[in-house]
C-alpha cells in the first residue's frame, strides 16, 4: 500500500500545476536544493575546527550544545513558514478499498523523510564524523548523533500539530527573543543550562532514547488526530471566515479609477497570496541594513543602488509583476464588460505609486548611514515611480500563467517562468549600469541627478507611456485569456 | 440586432464551428442546442470577443464585435463561475458590475428586489464571499448579475445545468419574462432540450460547428428535436455497422 501511495505522490510531484512546467525552472530549483545541502555540509565538516579557534580551551561539543535551543526554536519557526505538510487529497482514497490507518500512517511517514529534516541531517552527520576523527568516543557520538535524529523527528512532528496556529508562531518567535534576550543582558545563563541538556545527550548514551521516544510520542498523537479526522465533513470543510464588507468610499476621491481601487484593495487584503506578499513586502525594508552593516561596500557602490531599487521597488516588484495574472480567474469576465482597460491599468499604477512612496518614507531612517544613503534611495524611489512602473506594467503584458490567488504565497511556484527571473534585467540592471557609468564618468552627485531625472521625466509622461502600454495589453488580450484559461499551468 | 458573416473558427487545422450567416433580431429569444463539442461556447466566446475568429465577422447592433468595444455597454453574458469575483461580496459584485454600466446602488438594489425569490434567501446579507457559497448560489447570483444595467443583449451559457428543481422553473419564468420585453435579446444554450423550448421561440441546432436546424418553436419542436438528438445516434450506428 506504501508503494501505491509513493507512486501516487510522485506523479501528483510532477505532475502539479505549481512545479512550474519550464525545465529551466526546475533546474534552478535544483540548484538551489544543491546550495543548500553543500552549504549545510560544509558547515557541519568546518564549524569544528572554527568553535576550536574562535573559543580555545574549551571542547566544541560543549559550545555547540549551548546553541542547540536556538536550533530548535529557530527551525520551528523557520518550518513554520516554509514546510508544507504533506496533504494527500484525502477524498479519493476514502472510497476504495483502503484502511483509514494506512492513509495516516503514510501521511506521516511520507512528512518524515522531508528535504527539511535531511537538511539538518546534512550538518550534523559531518560534524559528527569530525568528532569520530578527532577522537571522541565512537558509541558516545554514535547514540548522539541518534538523539540529534530523534530531535528532528520530534520537531517534524511538532510542526504538523502547531503548523496552521498563529498563535504558537508567535509565542516561539517571543520564546526565542526571550531566550536571547535572557542571555544578551546576562539575566540568566540560559545557554549554559540549555548547553548541559544538551550535551547530556552525548555524555550518557543512554539519554539518547529520550528524543526518540518524544518523537513517537508526537507521531502517535498526530496519527491518532489524523486517523479521526478521515470524514468528508472532519477537517475537509473549510471554514469559511465571516466576510467583512468594506466600504472603502474614501476611493471615490479618486474618480474614474476609485471601483478598480476598491476592487485591487479587496483583491490584496482578501487573499492569502497577495496578503501575504505585503506583510513580506514591508519586512524587507530591513534589507538594506544587510549591505549598509558590510564595511567593505563602499558608499559609491553600485550595490546600493541594487538595494535603493529593491527597499522601495519591493511591492512593485511582487506585485506589478503579475498584474494582470491575479485577475486571471475572472479575466474573461472583465474583458466581456464595459471595462476601460485604461482605467483598469491605471488603478493598478496607482497602487504601485503610492507603494513606493511608502517604503521610500520607511526607508528614511537609512538616513543614519549619512545623507548619501538617503540621497541614493530618494533617487532610485523618483527612478522607480517613473521608469519602473512601466516597464514592470510592459513585463506583465508578457504574462500568460493562471494564479489562483487562494493558494498561499510561500513557496508558491505558481505564475512564476522564466520570465519573472528575466525581469529583474532591466528593473534593477539599467539603473545600476546607468549609475556605475555616471559615477565612474562624472561623478556620484551626476549619477544620482540623472537616475532622478529620468524617473520624474517618465513620471511627467506616464499618461502616454500608458496609454501605449494599454494598446499592448489589449492586442495581447486573446493570449491572456487563453494562457488564464489553462488550469494546471 | 446580431448579425454572423462567414464565421469560421480553427484549431490546429479542425473547423470547430463554421456559421455561414445567422441573423437574430432585436428583442428575440434565442436557444442553441447541440451536443458536447458542437461549438455553443465557441459561438458565445466569439460573440463576446474572448477569442479570435479565424474568419468572418459577428456584427452585434452594428458594431463589429473585434474591432470596437462600444457593444459592450449594451451586452451582459454569464458563462461560468470563473466570471464571478470570488473574492467579494454578492453585493459588493452587484454594486461593483452596476458602476460598470452605470447604476448606482439605489438602481442596483431595486433590480435586486426583484429577485427575492429567485435568491430564497441564501445571497444576500449573508456575510459570506462568493466563492464560499454554493455553486448553484453562484450561479444565482452570476446571471442575476447579468441583467444589472438593462442591457440590451443577454448571453447565458447553459444557466439552466446544476440547478435545484425550484430554481430552475424560477429561471424560467425569468427568462420568459426578460424575452417578453422587446428590447432585450436573450441567447441561451443548453442541454435540456425541454427548458430550451419552453423559454425561447427560436431554436438552432448546432452539429459539429455547423447550423443543421433553425426552427420556429412550436408545440411539435421538442418531440422534433428529440428525433434529431436520438436519430443522430441511430445514424451513427448505421455508419459504423456498414
């Protein structure tokens, strides 16, 4: 039955509408896979050798242990996020011929040989051979070693159970402030504490059964939860949340364009995809503080032209990419009304605008890296608003994939080709190319003066720049409805 | 009022419909029947400009369908659930469609009382966003969206499929109703060959892309259209018999 169920998954793997179909995407995928898992491995062979240098006198299984908590909470957090539990599309099956135990049974099976737990596995294993090496005890290492594995599990199975509660999301995101917090001001010597738990595991082998018998422990409390819920009517019925009717009449000011507003307003704030990508959105003005905190860029770089572009050109980015593809569900509809195309584009223009002088004003505090910083993300904000926009209105012209705005955005492969990665050429390359030239040429004040320049001349003429990009969308109308059509693309 | 000339839609070389000419007056109820792939929604996709011709012209109150959009201030059409906004309100959709051609809230609500009976309660006020409710709901509330704004031709594709008992007589006596009123062309498709006749004086026949009947109705069209449905196959057997 296991068998039937792998061979079914990995069809439904390659066969799903958000693999994205394009080879090219499935290789960068991978490739991304492969960072990781080296990434992991050389950590887990050197982070040895580093611990002994960077804290001598003292045995690195030690310290590591101290900061094995701060593994543990931070990887709930991080599965939270990103690992999607294995849903098996229960329905079919609970016609046929098949024990309602071996559905669950495989669904946790399945979730416990995930890509998230042999990440971890990927460090740990090196490392515990660099211990086998360097001369620790061979059994110790080997049952610690099977502790770390219990430990994953344990964690794997705890995320099924807290994985949709937001509410646990924030108590272990405040766990590990505190935790942190705790230590930084030396209230408590909470590592230490944490650090001889952990090490337990390694000093007396026996200790090892605890993770292990924790994860059974989980995975027969999720298997009993799961194997009840195996009704049509148990946890297959989606709730469906109260809607709230908003007014959002303060559009009207707006004029022609205030019922598309009001219909893009709802379209961000009621789906979880698009939802989602504002949150994300915002956190990423903490981006720049990544490339401001690196000593070795320089203030001239082009880099932070990069990031000028990216802290106040995020919602565009996220969200102007695939214009017209979040209306795809009902885009035959909008094309078969009264609706001017114009007005419709320049709705979404409008949100673009008023995102990008948001996260210009959110960035000010940038301002603390000196005045350039502050001049460099007021001129890439002026050279979004007004050579951006259009070009990302021009990209998304392009665009012939469906998006199904329930689907949540982590990981969400889908709508995504080629042709998002090809956008980000021009959106961020012409800028940085056109500054490094002034910089180098002439100077970093003419520089920013021209991407300033550019910006607000294509500001001044974005009326006609989209009334042509209106005439593009309109030929390409028959594609667009034809590619939304398509359901598993 | 819609005028087809040598229309002719291809797919990798397969002729999917081919409409010499087709002439449907103003104020006309029209039903198109036909099996599964005879072309009732290629016909309705090319009439509404949602796909190319791959020849001829559709001519909707003198305005060539693909080459302006000023016939879509006086059309409406429902063809599936993928044109509702899932995402609003029934009436945030109502008043959303009513901006759209010009009726404010009041207008749109006093069309919508109209319609009380045919809602039985379940559409509006009821908090729930289109696409948590029913489908036969969502349909309900699509076609009623249909008539926001008097347009002056009506396309419904297949309205009458996956509807309870009730609503579909209900539909039917809407549909009659909005037939009688001169103004408004009413195309309809759909399967059930009884509900076509009851609701629309003009029937088409669709087969394989092509027009094979075009009938007045009368109280001798279903009993006709069942032959034809029926001898078809008897045809098809005989072919693959001899």
């Amino acid at each position: 039955m296991f068998k039937s169920f792998l061979k079914l998954q990995w069809k439904s793997f390659f066969r799903s509408s958000s693999m994205g179909k394009s080879l090219g995407i499935k290789i960068v995928m991978g490739f991304f896979a492969l960072y990781f898992i080296g990434m992991m491995a050389f950590m887990g062979s050197t982070v040895f050798f580093l611990l002994e240098r960077a804290i001598p006198n003292s045995d690195p299984l030690v310290i590591l242990s101290q900061y094995l908590m701060y593994w543990v909470l931070g990887e709930l957090l991080f599965r939270y996020f990103l690992q999607k539990l294995p849903v098996m599309d229960i329905k079919p099956f609970l016609l046929l011929p098949i024990k309602k135990s071996s559905i669950a049974h495989y669904i946790l099976g399945r979730s416990s040989v995930s890509f998230y737990n042999f990440l971890s596995l990927f460090f740990f294993l090196p490392f515990g051979i660099v211990l086998l090496i360097e001369g620790y005890a061979a059994m110790h290492v080997v049952f610690w070693l099977m502790a770390i594995i219990g430990i994953v599990l344990t964690i794997n199975y705890i995320n099924f159970i807290i994985n949709k509660s937001e509410r646990t999301l924030v108590g272990i995101g405040f766990l590990l402030l505190a935790v942190y917090g705790l230590e930084y001001f030396k209230i408590l010597p909470v590592k230490e504490y944490a650090g001889k738990l952990f090490y337990a595991f390694y000093d007396n082998p026996l200790f090892a059964i605890i993770p292990l018998v924790t994860a059974g422990l989980f995975y027969y409390l999720n298997y009993s939860f799961i194997r009840n819920r195996l009704f049509l009517d148990a946890s297959l019925q989606k709730k469906t949340a109260q809607a709230n009717a908003s007014d959002l009449s303060w559009t009207k000011r707006f004029g022609a364009i205030a019922p598309f507003l009001q219909l893009d307003l709802k379209l961000i704030w009621r789906n979880k995809r698009t939802k989602t990508q504002v949150f994300m959105s915002l956190a990423f003005v903490f981006y720049g503080l990544l490339f401001y905190g690196m000593e070795d860029m320089g203030m001239g770089s082009g880099m932070l032209v990069f990031v000028g572009i990216f802290m106040t050109g995020i919602f565009l980015m996220n969200f102007g990419q695939f214009i017209p593809a979040w209306d795809s569900s009902y885009y035959s509809m909008m094309m078969s009304q009264n609706i001017p195309l114009r007005k419709y584009l320049e709705s979404k223009a409008m949100l673009i605008y008023v995102s990008i002088v948001f996260m210009f004003l959110l960035s000010i505090p940038y301002v603390y890296f000196g005045w350039d910083a502050l001049a460099i993300n007021f001129s890439c904000a002026l050279y979004n608003l007004g050579v951006n926009v259009p070009v990302i209105l021009f990209f998304g012209s392009k665009n012939k994939k469906r998006i199904d705005l329930n689907k949540s955005a982590m990981g969400n492969m889908q709508g995504i080709s080629a042709t998002q990665f090809v956008v980000g050429i021009p959106l961020f390359g012409l800028p940085m190319i056109i500054y490094g030239l002034f910089a180098f040429f002439v100077s970093f004040e003419a520089a920013l003066i021209v991407l300033s320049v550019l910006g607000v001349v294509g500001f001044v003429f974005r009326n006609k720049i989209l009334d042509s990009i209106t005439r593009i969308y309109r030929k390409k109308k028959y594609g667009m409805i034809a590619g939304f059509k398509e359901q598993n693309s | 009022m819609i005028i087809v000339e040598n229309l002719k839609k291809k797919y990798v070389g397969i002729t999917v419909l081919d409409i010499e000419h087709l002439d449907i007056p103003k104020g006309q109820s029209f039903g198109l029947v036909g099996n599964n792939g005879a072309g009732k929604t290629t016909f309705f996709s090319l009439l509404l400009d949602l796909i190319q011709p791959t020849t001829g012209k559709i001519i909707n109150n003198q305005i060539q369908v693909d080459q302006s959009e000023v016939w879509k201030k006086h059309t409406s059409s429902f063809i599936d659930e993928t044109f509702l906004i899932g995402y609003l309100t029934p009436e945030e959709y109502f008043y959303f469609i009513g901006e759209l051609r010009n009726q404010n809230k009041a207008d749109v609500d006093a069309l919508l009382n109209n319609f009380e009976d045919f809602f039985h309660g379940e559409i509006l006020n009821q908090r729930k966003y289109l696409r948590d409710l029913s489908k036969g709901n969502q349909k309900k509330a699509g076609i009623v969206a249909s008539f926001i704004g008097n347009p002056e031709v009506v396309i419904l594709d297949e309205p009458f499929a996956n509807l309870d008992p009730t609503t579909q007589i209900r539909l039917k006596s809407i549909i009659k109703d909005l037939a009688a009123k001169k103004e408004v062309t009413v195309l309809v498709s759909s399967h059930d060959l009884i509900h076509v006749t009851e609701v629309c004086e003009r029937i088409v026949v669709l087969n394989k892309g092509e027009i094979v009947k075009d009938i007045e109705t009368s109280e001798a069209t279903l009993k006709e259209l069942e032959l034809f449905f029926s001898g078809e196959e008897e045809f098809q057997e005989n072919i693959s018999a001899s």
